[in-house]
C-alpha cells in the first residue's frame, strides 16, 4: 500500500496518470469517428463520380 502513496504524492501521481490516460482515450475515440466520418464522404463522393459517367 506504502508503494501506491508514493511518500504522500500518490493522491498526485495517480490522478495525473489518470487524466493523462483519459485524454488520450478521448482523443483516440474522437480520431476514429473523425476517420470513420472522412471514410464516408469519401465513399459518397467516388459513388456521385461513378454515378455521372
């Protein structure tokens, strides 16, 4: 238990490592909907294309 309060800086630490992990997830997760949005314009945008020809 000793090693997880760290001489009193855990309260710190722990919460720092946490909102630190919580960004990166978040970021993560808004990239992928960011792709999965560009992905779909693009499909929609080839499909107007094959469609005028």
């Amino acid at each position: 238990m000793e090693n997880l309060a760290m001489g009193n800086y855990g309260v710190y630490v722990w919460s720092c490592f946490g909102l630190t992990l919580a960004v990166v997830v978040f970021s993560d997760w808004r990239a992928r909907l960011r792709h999965k949005r560009v992905y779909r314009d693009i499909e929609v945008r080839i499909r107007a294309l094959e469609e005028r020809q």
